[in-house]
C-alpha cells in the first residue's frame, strides 16, 4: 500500500520517461478502437496464441525466479510432467477468465483469490493478510479520487501487491494477471492479444532489476517507485507497438495455425516431446503439428533428439531477442528519433 498511499498526496512532479509513456500509451489506446474494427479475424487469431504464450511464459518467468533462489525443481523445460501441465493449464484458464468476464471481475479479494486458485491452486483463508483488502480498498478509492492518471495508479498497486507478498507463493503469477485485468478495466486492451507474460519474460532481468529497485524501503516508504512503474509502462507500449506491427502486416501464405504452432515452440523454454507441444496447440490436428516441426527442421530451427514417441525437440537457435534497455537515457533517444 505503500505506493498508493504515496500517490495520494498527489506528487508534485512526474520522470519525463513516465511522462512519454503516458502520451505515447494514450495516443495507442486512442487507436485501438480502429484496429478492433478493421481486423475482427485475425485478432481471433493473436488472442489464442497470446493465451498460449502468456501460460508458458509464466512459468518460465517463474522457473528462473526459483532457480535464483536454488529453491525448489528448476522449472527449466524439466519439472514433472503433470506439475508443469496443470501449472501452464491453470494460468491459461485464468487468462482465459479475464478475457471473457473481465468487465465483470471487480478488483477485490474474492477475485484476487480467484486468480491465485486458478493459476497456483487452492489457498487457505488465512495465508492472505488483511491488508489485502485494505489495498483493494485504496485502488478503488484512488480511481474515485483520481489521485493521479490512472496508469500511474494500476502500475503503483501492482509494486504494493508485489512488496506485499500476500501469498505464501505464486504472488508473480497473480500480479501479472491484475497487470492484465486491470490494463483492461482502464481501456488499454492490447494485452488480451500480445502476451504481456511473454514480453516480460523476454527483459526478465529487466523486470528484476526494476521491482528490486522499486522495492527498496517499501516498508519504510522511503522506495523510489519510478523503476518499476517505467519498466510495466515500457511492457504496455511495446505490447501495443507489437499489436499494431501484426495488424498492418501484409497478408502472407502463413496460415494462423502454422503461426500458432511455430509460436508454442519458440515459448518453450528447454527440451519438449510432441506430445507436451498438441496439449499447448489447442485446436490444431496431430499432423499439422508435426507438418510444421518437420519444416522447422527442415530450415534448421529445431532438431529432434531419440526416436520414437518419446523423442526430445529442441531449439537449435535461441528464439529471444536481444535485451530491452528501459533506461531514461533511450527513452529521450527514442524521442528524438522521431
């Protein structure tokens, strides 16, 4: 609560870098409404494999988290089968919640604890603090009072979430699904088809370098909030600049299944069977998945490992880009550019 509380005394001043990314995420939501329009198939298309790509990169956001601190399996592409299952179908069915009755879903502690069973399993009562609602409670008073925009108050109450641990585990999973959830209450949508789990898990460092930031003093409320408020920002507008790429695109021979499966197998972080990539391709037919795993071999993009059912696929060329800098300095480069 920290945070929230801090902006309720309205600061006097905003970084010039949040300052940009408000402009620049205003004018893309402003534009939103006509890529809706214009474009009906094929967000049908960027929803399911951003649904995909958000269950897997959780985990995999979650997997380096538990590798950091040594605790635990390494969820690297190793855990047990049926852990890693019901893990990535959990976090889908709780995206898949958000996109069909998010208008619904207030921001209270019944849908936090919603959330929290979907994606991480049931919680007992008395694993979640009474601030939790104390924090729900400022989140709907701060918008009432408009403490100040609303970006700035849904990226603050997600830091308070963190900072807060209110769970025993599975606190990132839940904060980056109120990232969603709330990005949708507020009008920006880009998130229900670029998978903002996938981006954050593409700048992981990035994102653990801001919360550790942000997060020193939280207790005190001496922190300095702007790391971590940048760094979602930053994850929201390059949604949105992704969002916008995929629609003016020029329409290839690439079917959306083809996309979509070429897409389950760049997300995996490690090794993965056949089996393990038809569960994550829902709606696709055994030999289209294994037509587009023989041509990704074929162009060298992946190589089988064993023979048989059980064979192993991995990637021959990590599929992530080069890490995104969130620094202030590129934020006024990026400005000047344009």
């Amino acid at each position: 609560m920290k945070t929230l509380q801090l902006f309720s005394g309205k600061p006097e001043s905003i970084p010039t870098s949040t300052s940009w990314y408000i402009a620049d995420l205003a004018e893309a939501c402003g534009r939103q409404a006509s890529y809706i329009r214009r474009f009906p198939g094929k967000l049908v298309a960027m929803q399911e494999r951003a649904l995909m790509e958000s269950a897997l990169s959780s985990n995999r956001i979650e997997g380096i988290e538990k590798d950091r601190k040594g605790a635990g399996t390494i969820i690297f592409g190793k855990p047990l089968l049926h852990d890693y299952d019901k893990e990535v179908l959990g976090y889908r069915r709780a995206v898949e919640m958000i996109n069909e009755r998010g208008e619904d879903l207030p921001v209270s502690v019944d849908t936090i604890r919603q959330l929290h069973s979907l994606a991480c399993g049931e919680t007992q009562d008395n694993e979640i603090p009474a601030y939790l609602e104390e924090l729900t409670e400022l989140w709907s008073r701060s918008l009432q009072e408009r403490w100040v925009h609303p970006l700035l108050l849904m990226t603050a109450f997600n830091l308070d979430f963190l900072c807060s641990r209110p769970f025993s585990e599975g606190n990132g999973r839940v904060s980056r699904l109120l990232f969603l959830l709330q990005s949708c209450h507020l009008g920006y949508e880009a998130g229900r088809y670029i998978s903002l789990e996938r981006l954050i898990a593409q700048s992981r460092s990035q994102y653990r370098e801001a919360l550790e930031d942000s997060s020193c003093g939280w207790q005190a409320g001496s922190h300095d909030p702007w790391p971590y408020i940048d760094y979602l920002l930053f994850i929201l507008k390059t949604a949105y600049n992704e969002f916008e790429s995929h629609l003016d695109a020029p329409r290839t021979p690439r079917g959306a299944k083809t996309e979509l499966i070429e897409a389950a197998v760049k997300s995996f972080p490690g090794e993965f069977t056949l089996a393990e990539l038809e569960k994550t391709c829902t709606g696709t037919s055994h030999d289209m998945v294994r037509k587009v795993l023989r041509d990704l071999r074929n162009a060298g993009a992946v190589e089988c490992i064993g023979r048989g059912p059980g064979a192993k696929w991995q990637k021959k060329v990590h599929p992530f880009p080069q890490k995104m800098n969130v620094k202030v300095r590129d934020c006024a480069l990026e400005r000047s550019n344009r």
